[in-house]
C-alpha cells in the first residue's frame, strides 16, 4: 500500500460540480506533477463536505483545514504555500462561526460532528481509513466483552431516539425487537430519504459508509438477527455503489458473514433498492417493498418489533440512528448524553436550505435555538432580508414564525409549537415568501406522493390541494378556512400511516401563525407577499420610465405599449404576469402592485 504525507479531499456533488470542481482536482493532479509532489500529496473525490454555497470546496489533511472557493488559477499558489512552504492559506480558509463559552471563556463551535465526524475525512471506498479512525472497535468490543442486554442498556442509558423523525428511543426499540419472540429476525435500515431539499442521509452513505455498517452489525447482534438490509432508493445510486463496495470489503475482512471476529457470531447484509416513492419511508410500507410486495403501509399494531419483515420481528433504524451507535459504545452512553437535553439527548444533522447565505449539511447539538441555526451557523438570510418562517421536518413538518426564533431545537419544544424534527430538513423562508403558496407547495407533494391506499389521505389531501390552488388563483371564497381546518382534522385522526397523518401539517402550521395571509388571498384578493400571479398586477412608474422600449419589446404577448422616449403602459388585461419587464428593465420603473 502507497502512503502520502498529505490527502486532498475535493467535493464533486452537483453544486460544487457546477462551480469547477472537476477542473480544480486536474489543476491541483498537473500542479502536483510540476512540483514533483504527485507521489507525496493525493487528491481523492469525495461527496458533500459541508460548504458547497461557497465551493468548490476541498479538505486536506492531516492538518483538517477546509478551503473553498479555489479557482484552478488558485492552485499554483496554493500549493506553493501549503504543500512546498507548509502554510495554510487564510484567504481559501472556510469561514467558521465561533461563540464564547460564558463559563469556561473558551471559544467552541457551534457544531459538534457525531454523525459526521468521518465525512470528509476518510476515503469512503476504504475500509483501511475506516478502520483507522477507530471503525469496528464498537463491534470488537461488543462481541467480546458485552452481552447483548448490556448494549441494549448502553443505548437506552445514551438516550438515542430515532433520527428517521418520529424519535422514539432506540434502545426500547431494540428491547422490544429482542423480547419478542421467534429464533429468525433482521435489522432494517431505512436510507429511503424522500424529503423535498433533504440529504442527510445520502451524505452519511457516500461520505461514511462503515459507520452505518457498524451500526447495524451491533444492533443484530443485540436483538439476536443474522441478516440485514439497508433500503436505499435508486435516486442515490453514488450511495447505492459505495454501500455494496464497503459490505463487500467488510466481508472480505471477516467483519461481515460468518463467525466475526471469530465469536461465533454470524451477520451479514444486502442493500435493496427502492423505486423512489415516498411512502416507502414509512417502515411497514418500506417493508412491503423489500418483500417484492407494492409499497404500501398496513395498520400497526402488530408493530414490525413484533411481525415485521416475512413476518418475522424487525428493528428498522435510520441511517443516522445506526451512525450514532458506534461512538455510543465506545465512548459511553454518558458521554453521549452530555449533549443535547434532558429529553433530547445527543447531537441531529439538519440540510439547511431555502433563503440563507450558507446552506449545506450541518450538525449541532439538540437543544440549540433556531436563532443560532440560521444566523451563526447559516449565516442569516440573504440580501439582508428579514426571516419569515422555517419549514421545519420535510412535506409532513410544520412552519415556524419569527417569535419562535428562541426555540430550543428538541423533540417536546417543536411539537408544541405545531411541527416536527422530521429527518432533518430545514427550509429557511425570508419576508418575499407567501405562506399559503407554500402549503400548497407541500401538500402538491404529499398529495402527489400518496400510495392511495386510505380514503381520508387519498382523498382528503387532493381536496385540501384544490382549495388551496383556487385560493392561489384568487378565487377563494368566505368558508375556505373552515373547510381547510376541518379537513386537516379529519385527515389527521383518520390516515392509516404518518405520511396521511402529518400531510396536514403544513397547512395547520400556517393557518395557525399566518392566518391574515389566507384572509388576504381570501377576502381582498391580494397576495401580501406579492407571489401568487392572480392576485398581483404590473405596473410601470411614470417618473422612473424612460421610454426606452426594452419591456415593450420583450414582453411575450404584447402586453406593454408606448412611443419610444414617451412613459410605457402595462395592460392588466393582456399581462400574463411572468416577469420579464421587471428583469429587463435596467431603471427600476416596473413594479409590483
């Protein structure tokens, strides 16, 4: 095996390929060429690291430092300084979010990586850097010096709740699975990440891919399985490629497969791909589709703990929940629970998207505030706007106003305020967003994403989706808000699954907090946000106009008339509200009314 003093990691997931990435790896291979440092320094690819909005970024190690937004003009420079001189270069530096500990004075990041802590770091499609970072140490040491009730007890002491959105505590899941009774049973896990701007789980699979290996592998040795499947949709088919690469060579080391370890132990496991539907995250449809069956859920109970996979007893975890076990057992359920918050112990990865001068993948301690999210680590809202709402737990989560920025980010907390941890989606809205325009986006996709199997989901959520749409339209009318509560009550206590059951949230949420939007669209057909194409019309400002004639002549349909040099004139009545005036227009004289 070759050893290099330095390794490169660059990011190529699609924003960062988009921004050069590709060009910057054969830059920095010509570079390392020129300088004779290509037997010394290797570049290897790797997915997200954490700071596309800035990319293309890259790691290098072993010093860990993060550069982004190096250009190939940059590398000759850059490798001068780092690799020749052995300086980091500040100006490349990714820009860190650092508070004062009040009590100890010491400076801490507002990130604590668990979950995380390889991503970035390892060669993903090597289990050797794994193994290095102390990877299958946990699965060692419970083999050897644990019996499967004291890991179960480790799990419950650490605190760890599913992180697929429901949290329910892992550790019980596990008890229950081991109790129930049958000599067959399989670990599932659930990798089928549907939500709208979610990627969390697809980071850990990509970026690290034994830890969820490890996970599983200690979570069937403590309820008694000897085979596991990891559903995985073919969407991710970089996670897909990774995850048969790594089980192969966790096989080929004996971690894997027959007596591991020489314990007498046997465990082994298989990805199944999944078709992309959505339901197919809620875990008996999930099962279903392992089976070969169509992906549908079915009542519970019985739970799958008790029947679930052929009918046998089944834990099914998410990707994060697995990740999280490793460090639990080797360093202690204590050590877990030292973070995050009496009922909400540990650490969540969220993807930070929507309105935000940083988005990307993060990781931070439950228990933080929504302020703290979204402008130390996110950085605040672009363009100085100001931050309207968060759309917090994908399709099926609820949207949070500016008074719940002090919110600490727990399971009890959210759900008192009307939404969900979900799996970690986070979309940020800033003040040009029109909330009910975004409950008709949410329910669009549940509605759409419905197996069909229930009447109050397969029905309800399209009834809901057409008022909504005709209150877009402006064409609601005096009831709609009545009838919408009453829909979403009915779909709520009477859908079969989560995804019936939560598909209302976002509509609830936002009747709760923005009601006077509704009544706006409603009532004086206006849209405060200045959104919805039916409720606003383009005018042109007389003192601003200069009668150059650019809108005319741009305008689709003719809808823009003037003399040149004279002000122009918009028809309300032939306008189709699309926008182009406003872009073209270089005086600013188009407005919004």
């Amino acid at each position: 095996m070759k050893y290099y003093r330095s390794h490169v990691l660059v990011c190529v997931d699609p924003e960062c390929l988009q921004k050069g990435a590709h060009e910057l790896v054969d830059a920095l291979q010509d570079e390392l060429v020129a300088t004779g440092l290509i037997d010394e320094v290797q570049v290897l690819e790797t997915s997200r690291i954490g700071g596309c909005s800035l990319g293309p970024e890259m790691m290098v190690y072993p010093e860990g430092v993060h550069y982004v937004g190096v250009t190939p003009d940059d590398v000759p420079y850059l490798v001068e300084e780092h690799f020749l001189k052995g300086r980091v270069v500040n100006k490349f530096q990714m820009p860190t979010t650092k508070v004062v500990d009040e009590e100890l004075g010491a400076p801490t990041q507002k990130e604590v990586r668990i979950v995380l802590r390889n991503c970035g770091k390892i060669d993903p499609e090597n289990i050797e850097d794994y193994i290095a970072e102390d990877g299958y140490q946990a699965l060692a040491k419970v083999l050897t010096e644990m019996t499967p009730e004291e890991v179960i007890d480790t799990v419950l002491k650490s605190g760890l709740r599913g992180r697929g959105g429901a949290g329910f505590p892992t550790g019980k899941k596990w008890q229950f699975t081991r109790q129930a009774p049958g000599d067959i049973k399989y670990v599932v896990c659930n990798a089928d990440e549907g939500d709208p701007g979610a990627f969390m789980n697809r980071r850990v699979l990509e970026g690290d891919p034994h830890a969820v290996i490890e996970g599983m592998a200690i979570a069937a040795y403590a309820i008694g399985a000897h085979q596991g499947y990891i559903y995985c949709r073919a969407e991710y088919p970089v996670a897909v490629s990774t995850l048969n690469i790594a089980i192969q060579q966790a096989r080929n080391l004996g971690l894997l497969g027959k007596d591991i370890l020489g314990s007498g132990f046997d465990f082994d496991l298989e990805v199944s791909m999944g078709a992309g539907a959505f339901v197919c995250g809620e875990e008996t449809a999930l099962i279903a589709s392992i089976e070969g069956r169509r992906g549908e859920p079915r009542p519970r109970p019985p739970f799958p703990a008790v029947q679930g996979l052929w009918n046998r007893p089944t834990n099914v975890n998410n990707v994060e929940t697995y990740a999280n076990i490793p460090q639990i057992i080797l360093k202690g359920a204590e050590w877990y629970a030292s973070y995050g918050t009496e009922k909400s112990k540990g650490t969540k990865t969220f993807a930070l998207a929507g309105d935000l001068n940083h988005t990307g993948l993060i990781e931070v301690p439950l228990g933080i505030t929504l302020r703290e999210i979204i402008y130390d680590v996110g950085g605040g809202i672009k363009d100085g706007k100001a931050f309207k709402a968060v759309q917090i737990g994908g399709p099926m989560g609820g949207c949070v106003p500016a008074e719940y920025l002090d919110l600490p980010l727990d399971y009890e907390s959210l759900a008192q305020a009307g939404t969900i941890m979900g799996s970690g989606g986070m979309i940020v809205l800033d003040e040009d967003t029109c909330m009910v325009d975004v409950a008709r986006y949410f329910m669009d996709f549940t509605q759409d994403e419905s197996c069909g199997k229930c009447t109050p989901c397969r029905v309800g959520t399209r009834r809901i989706l057409e008022i909504l749409t005709r209150i877009c339209d402006g064409k609601g009318q005096d009831g709609d808000i009545e009838l919408l509560e009453s829909l979403c009550q009915e779909i709520r206590t009477n859908s079969l699954c989560g995804l019936g059951q939560g598909a209302p949230n976002p509509v609830v949420s936002t009747l709760r907090y923005f009601r006077e939007e509704y009544e706006a669209h409603i009532y004086e057909k206006r849209c405060p946000a200045k959104v919805c194409r039916a409720l606003i019309r383009y005018e042109i400002l007389p003192d601003a106009c200069t009668g150059c004639t650019v809108c005319a002549r741009n305008c689709p349909v003719n809808a823009i008339s003037g003399e040149r040099r004279q002000t122009h004139v918009i028809d309300p009545d032939t306008c189709i509200r699309c926008g182009i005036c406003m872009q073209v227009c270089n005086f600013n004289a188009v407005v919004i009314e």
